[in-house]
C-alpha cells in the first residue's frame, strides 16, 4: 500500500517554477531519497506534503487522507525534521520538547522524553536554551522533535547536515533500527549520497523541480555505469551524460 502519494505536484512561485508536476509513491516501510542540486526543489516538495504551502496544482495522499481537504487526520501520525526551522531560543531542550509533545497530545510524555534524550545523547543539553546549541546539537535536538510522537511517516530534510560524521553515523544507525521497529516511511532529502545509498531503497533525482531519473540505488549505478551515487549525481546535475540504456 502507498503511504505517500503525490500526483502532477507543482508549485509556482511568480515566474519560478518551484516543482513542475511531479508523480511520486512511497510505499508503507520503504525510504524514499529526494536528490537534486540546490533549487531542484526538495524542501518546496516537502513543505507541501507537509502542508506548510499550498501546492499550485495536483493532488497529495497521505495515510489514505487528502492532504488538501483532510490534512490533520494525516498530520497527527507524520513528523519532520529540517534544519530551516529553528525552535523556539529561549526555551530549553525539554520545554521545547514538552511543548511539540502536547501538540501532539504524546501520553507519558516524561518518559518519551527520557528515552529520546538517551538514544539520541541528549542529556547535558536537556536544559540548555535551544539558541544556545551548537549546529550539531541543533540537529540531534530536531530529530529527537521529529521522533516525539512515534510517527508512521517521516520528512527529513538533510536530517545529518551539520553533524559530525561519528554522530552522523551514530544517528543513521538510529534511523534503521526506528524503521525496523515501527515499520515507519521515510523521505529523505539529502545531499550526502552515502547516506542516500545506506538508507533509501528507491531515489528520486529532481532537477529544475522536474523527476529526471528514478530508481533503486544499484540501478541507477548499474543504468549510469557508475560505482557511486556521487558519481550518478554529478552526471545527471551536469547534463554529462544520459543513463545508458536510456
Ligand atoms: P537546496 O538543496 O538548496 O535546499 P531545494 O531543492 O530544497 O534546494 P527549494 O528550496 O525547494 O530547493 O527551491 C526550489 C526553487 O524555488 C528555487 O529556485 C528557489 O529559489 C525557489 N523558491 C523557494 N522558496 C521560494 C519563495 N518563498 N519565493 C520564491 N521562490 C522560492
């Protein structure tokens, strides 16, 4: 079943065409990457599923739930992590954490609190004012946010960036073992393709707010004759060459 399901998405901006009628499934389980260059028009993409901005045009279906008519029914049961949305500075690592789990009417709270802060390290910031962290800090702090409500569907944009690699390490490990154990479903836009090739079992490659090649990681290196994804990414952003049996 297709937890996510985006049909001819688009997304106007006056003269720039932000996402230009993109189709797109992520099934129940599965990690979906969204790849593409700066502009290409990942966070567009996830804002609109997360109904943070009106699409222009198509429709999104998430959890069976048309996110135009019936968003909330579906919003309950997502969560997002992104490092363009700050939390609030003057609050601490808890209040803020207390805050997002009563949006979420999270019951025992305190103790999923406690349990973030152990697997995600979070112990000696707990208390510190969110506009105080650092980057990193920052990032740890979002996704623990992201996971507060258990939710069945994740967006994450660049969930890593600005993290350290053996935290990076440290909190993709953590992303695996929360798939395994709720069976979640995840977006991933990201710009680290190592991280894209571990996680995601399908990739969608976006350029100028168009889907210009898609696939399953080994495919797309197996089509581009390419050992890494880097490698794939470079020739698709750079027009260098076309997939080879396209
Ligand atoms: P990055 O990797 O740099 O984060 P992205 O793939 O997430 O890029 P978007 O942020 O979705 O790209 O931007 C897609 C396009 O839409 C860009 O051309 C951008 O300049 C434009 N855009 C984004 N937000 C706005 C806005 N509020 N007003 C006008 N244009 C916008």
């Amino acid at each position: 079943m297709s937890v996510i399901q985006v049909e001819q998405l688009t997304k106007r901006y006056g003269d720039v065409l932000a996402v230009d009628g993109i189709d797109f499934t992520v099934a129940q389980g599965q990690t979906v990457g969204l790849l593409g260059g700066n502009g290409a028009g990942k966070t567009t993409t996830i804002a609109m599923l997360l109904g943070l901005l009106i699409p222009t045009a198509g429709r999104i279906r998430i959890l069976g739930h048309d996110m135009a008519t019936n968003r909330f029914a579906a919003l309950a049961r997502m969560n997002f992590s992104s490092p363009y949305v700050s939390l609030p500075h003057r609050l601490t690592v808890r209040q803020n954490m207390r805050v997002y789990g009563n949006l979420y009417n999270v019951r025992g709270l305190d103790r999923r609190i406690a349990e973030l802060s152990a697997e995600l390290d979070l112990g000696a910031i707990l208390d510190r004012p969110a506009g105080q962290l650092s980057a990193g800090q920052k990032t740890r702090v979002a996704l623990a946010k992201a996971l507060i409500n258990r939710p069945e569907v994740l967006l994450l944009d660049e969930p890593t960036a600005s993290l350290d690699p053996d935290t990076g390490d440290l909190v993709r490990s953590w992303l695996e073992r929360y798939r395994t154990e709720t069976g979640c479903t995840i977006l991933l836009a990201s710009h680290n393709m190592a991280e894209v090739a571990r996680l995601c079992s399908h990739v969608l490659m976006l350029k100028k707010g168009r889907v210009v090649d898609s696939g399953s990681p080994e495919a797309l290196l197996a089509r581009y004759e390419r050992e890494d994804l880097e490698e794939v990414f470079l020739d698709i952003a750079r027009d260098r060459r076309q997939a080879v049996d396209a």
